[in-house]
C-alpha cells in the first residue's frame, strides 16, 4: 500500500493555515490602508511604528474574543466527548446485548455458537460478566 503524502494527510490542517494566513496578512493589509487614511485626515505622516503596535493590539484583540473561544470550543468539545459525559456513553450491558443480536441476526444457526465462544475466549480477565445482560 503506497503511503500518502504529508500534504494529503494532513490537508484540513494545511488549508486551515492557509485561510488562517490569508486572514492575517489581509487584516495587516487593509488595516494599513485604514490607518494611512486616518492619518492623512489629521494631516500626519503615516509611519509604520504607531501603526504596528495598533495592528497588534487589534490583533491581540480578535485573537482573545475570537480565536480563543473557538479553540475552546474545538478544543473543550473534543475534550469532553473524549471524556464522555454519563447521558453520551453506552453501557456495556446494553451494548453487548446488541452486539449479541447482531450476531444472532447474521448468523442465526451459529449466533449462540460465537457468542459462546467470545465469551469463554475473554471469561476470567476481569472483564464483566457474560450476559450480565439478561
């Protein structure tokens, strides 16, 4: 099997930077225009200093309100799905009582039989009870 590439890999991240970069360098880009027109209209010279520590904090601005809310929101919602919360999560009884019917639908001569055989496979490694379901 051929591996992919990095680029195929991981292209959600790659475009994600590339929005992400086209943003930022746009928002310096028009902020510049913005701040130019600014200063010509209280007749003072455009200098790129004042005009740098504005961007940042403009910047730093959007970031704190924006940027990080959405990382929580990402990033706290992947956390507590992976955490899982007690209404999210699925019993083992109850999933191994589908698990069993599937079985059972599939192969309805030898349903019992795998079953059976799972689980004398996994009895005695402290896993639960077979059919603690029933």
């Amino acid at each position: 099997m051929a591996r992919s590439s990095i680029w195929r890999s991981y292209s959600y991240a790659w475009i994600t930077l590339g929005f992400f970069i086209i943003s930022l360098v746009g928002h310096w880009l028009f902020g510049w225009f913005a701040y130019v027109n600014e200063q010509q209209s209280h007749g003072e010279a455009a200098t790129f200093g004042p005009y740098v520590v504005e961007m940042m904090r403009d910047t730093l601005e959007n970031w704190q309100s924006e940027f990080l809310q959405l990382l929580w929101q990402v990033g706290g919602l992947a956390f507590l799905l992976f955490l899982g919360s007690p209404q999210s999560k699925e019993g083992n009884d109850r999933l191994e009582a589908k698990v069993d019917e599937l079985l059972r639908h599939l192969d309805p001569e030898r349903g019992d039989a795998i079953i059976r055989e799972i689980d004398d496979r996994y009895s005695g490694r402290h896993t639960d009870e077979p059919h603690a379901h029933r």
